[in-house]
C-alpha cells in the first residue's frame, strides 16, 4: 500500500514542520498528472519506472497565528 505509507510518512513531516517553524500543505492534485505527464516528471526529475504517492507544499508562513480559537471544554456523558 504504498499511497497509504507515503500519507503517513507525509503527516509526520506535517508534524515536524509544523514544530521547525514552518508552514505545509498538502496537494493532493499533483499525483496523478505527474503519474501521466512526461514534462511532469522531466521538472520533478522523476524516472519512468518512479511514482509520486503523496505531494506537500513546504515554505516560510507569511502570517502567524498566535492564539488558536477559542472552545469550550466539551460536555462528556457516559452510560
């Protein structure tokens, strides 16, 4: 299952981006037209034979946020 492993491993560099500083995001667009598109894979540098499972955008955020919204403690019942 290589798309799910490559997602995994995609959500962790998420992570330690994220602690680093810096800003991702995910696109989820590029796979398949670079699974289809010679001058794709020719700018990524791709060989014939190597697939793109999962793609991030990774850079500087030009905003930071500095506090999160704020929620209310959720009400939990058990029965």
């Amino acid at each position: 299952m290589p798309r799910e492993t490559a997602y995994y491993a995609a959500a962790q560099l998420v992570l330690m981006a994220t602690a680093l500083g810096l800003g991702t995001c995910f696109v989820g667009w590029l796979t398949e037209p670079a699974a289809r598109s010679g001058e794709i894979r020719e700018a990524l540098g791709l060989a014939e034979d190597d697939g793109v499972q999962a793609a991030l955008a990774l850079g500087y955020p030009k905003y930071k946020y500095h506090h999160a919204i704020g929620r209310g403690v959720p009400e939990v019942g058990w029965r």
